[in-house]
C-alpha cells in the first residue's frame, strides 16, 4: 500500500510577510498590485511569494477588487460538437484578455439552468455566457443583471427580453437547405430536432420555446409554402430526444408515404440519421437525401460525404466572449444582437428522389 501524501499547509499572505519581513498589509498591496508600496519592497514581496510557491486565494482578491477575471457559460450538451467548438472561441478570447471561463451544462433543462446560474454567479464571476434552454423561461435570467453582471445569450434569443445575443441567421440557413432540395425534386421533406415539444408532430402555430429551432421550422416551412407543398408541416418532427432519433427517422422512413429527404438540426440528429438509414438497407443519396446543420469533421468524411449547414461556430463563441468582455469594462457596444450567416456546403448526400429520375434507354 502506497504512503498517503503529506498534508501541506497552505501558503498565506502572513507567510510572505514574514519571509519578506514586511507587514502582512504591506505584503497584501504588493501582491494585490494596489496601494503604495515601493520598487524594492514589492520585489522583496514577489521573490517570497515565488521561493513559497505562493498561490493567490482568487476569492479573496475578488472580494478586495471586485473582480475574478472569470467568465461563466452555461450550455445545453457538453457532448454536442456545436458547444465544443464555441467553448473553444469563448475561452480563446478569454485567456487572450487574462480571463479563465468556468463551463457548466444545463442539459437542455431550464431548472438546470438556473441553478447553474446561481452557482456562477456565486463564484463571483464577471460575466456570464448562457445557451437558453428555453427562449420563452427565462425570468431566472434577470438575476444576472440584479447582481451587476453582463449577460450575453449564446446561439439563441430571449423572447421579449432585450439581452445581447450571438445566433445566425437559422431561418435564412434552414430556407436555403430546403429549397436544395426542393430543386432536386423533393417534396417530401423532413425536418428533425430533439427539442421538447409537447407534441413531436408540429401544427401551425404551436409555440416552440427555443429561438434557433423555432427559426429553422420557419425556414422549412417557409420554403416549402412557397413551393406549393401541401401541408408543409406534416414531416416536421421534434421533442426527438425523448422519443429517440432512431424512432422518429424509422417512422418517418417506412410509413405509409415516406419521406424521401431529412434536414436533422445538429449534428448529433444527423449520425443517428445516418445509421438508421443504413440499418434499414436504404442508401444515401439514392433513397434518402439527408442535410445536416453543422459541419464535423465526420460528415465529409463518410461515404457519400454530406451536405451540411456550416455555421461559424468558433466566430459565435469568440464574438460572445468579446460582446461580454466589453461589458465588463464598460466599453461602447454597437451591436448588441450580433447574427452570423451560414454556408451551405454542397457534397454528395443529395440528389434527385428516385421518382424524379428520369431513365434513358442503354
């Protein structure tokens, strides 16, 4: 059995003093960097913190400053590419500024949500950046602002509340990819988000408590009213999640009218997607033509490789993380809903329904 470590005794600022040879409150304004204090004494002070290997208790320098120099976010799935590489420009820009973030997960639940907001806030955090769970919960959100902290909305709005955003454009995007496929000759489209939703079938007029998703069966429905589609919203699924992906694409795949193309709203939808396709002995592009919002690595590198919805994700965090550190220090904002197009990059998981083909004779 291994010995237990040592325990050893935190390294205070009375311990810097007296190796200094200062006072401790002499020792707390050279390490601080406030107050008077001179050349000489203050490099006496930092080679006693160095030789101690001295870490600074960032609560306590908080609660003399005001400040921790910390960003707080708060996403809906850790697991989700889309959160990953937002993360990624959120906490580029933060270390670039001398923040560090704390990231915590709501798991696409409001309650969850909220505690976590309370928990960051009672970290002391300067900012937070929050992907909603629901755009229409909210009110748990005014306590960021109650506490004097800078709020910035990641990817998604709050409805009826005046919050700095960071999204794109989801209902141009979801438009564009539609009509992809309507030009291909499609017209039974399928739409699939795992957003809670009362019912997974969408009807004209449902409310749908997420901004992004909302925009995206706009875009859906939008484009195919206007290319004359009856009952456009008949292959809208959602709440897919609790469903399961694999259930809804299997219904959606053998019914009595099967759809013959997919828009799955994120990454994730679309891999399920894409196996359930293939259990069922079905081929893309040729059975089925599916489209993906977001851009893996994985999905140019399948066979077909898929069309995708590419959204500048790192430029969403990097912009969030700007957007809450110019709060911060009180600098003028001149956008304060900031919306990203998206591109839609055309591989090979498209093509014509196999009732649209035209056949030549050999």
């Amino acid at each position: 059995m291994s010995p237990r470590p040592e325990s050893r005794r935190a390294v205070t600022v009375a311990d810097i003093a007296r190796a200094a040879k200062v006072s401790k409150a002499t020792a707390a304004r050279a390490l601080g960097d406030y107050g008077q204090v001179s050349d000489a004494v203050r490099s006496r002070v930092l080679a006693a913190a160095e030789e101690l290997n001295y870490r600074p208790n960032a609560l306590a320098k908080s609660m003399n400053t005001g400040r921790s120099n910390t960003i707080g976010v708060v996403v809906g799935d850790i697991e989700n590419p889309f959160f990953a590489h937002a993360m990624r420009g959120i906490s580029d820009v933060a270390s670039k500024a001398g923040y560090d973030v704390i990231l915590t997960n709501s798991d696409e639940d409001v309650d969850a949500e909220h505690a976590a907001v309370d928990v960051l806030l009672d970290k002391q955090v300067d900012a937070l950046i929050v992907a909603p769970a629901s755009s229409a919960r909210v009110a748990h959100l005014a306590s960021v602002g109650a506490a004097g902290r800078p709020l910035v909305l990641l990817d998604r709005r709050a409805d009826g509340e005046p919050y700095d955003s960071v999204t794109v454009d989801n209902r141009t995007a979801a438009s564009r990819a539609t009509a992809e496929l309507l030009a291909e000759g499609h017209r039974r489209i399928a739409f699939i988000s795992t957003h809670d939703h009362p019912s997974g079938v969408y009807a004209p007029g449902d409310t749908i408590t997420m901004s992004s998703v909302a925009d995206r069966v706009d875009g859906v429905m939008e484009a195919l009213t206007d290319a004359g589609v009856a009952s456009p919203e008949r292959n809208i699924r959602l709440d897919a999640r609790r469903r399961g992906v694999d259930a809804v694409a299997r219904d959606l795949l053998q019914g009595d009218d099967p759809v013959t193309a997919i828009i799955a709203s994120d990454s994730l939808i679309a891999m399920t997607v894409f196996q359930t396709i293939r259990t069922l002995g079905l081929s893309i592009p040729d059975d089925v033509s599916l489209i993906a919002f977001d851009n893996p690595e994985w999905t140019g590198i399948t066979t077909p490789p898929l069309t995708v919805v590419e959204q500048p994700i790192y430029e969403l965090g990097a912009a969030a993380a700007r957007l809450a550190l110019q709060r911060i220090h009180g600098e003028r904002v001149d956008d304060e809903a900031v919306v990203f197009d998206a591109d839609l990059v055309r591989r090979a998981s498209v093509a014509p329904p196999a009732s649209a083909r035209v056949e030549f004779p050999s």
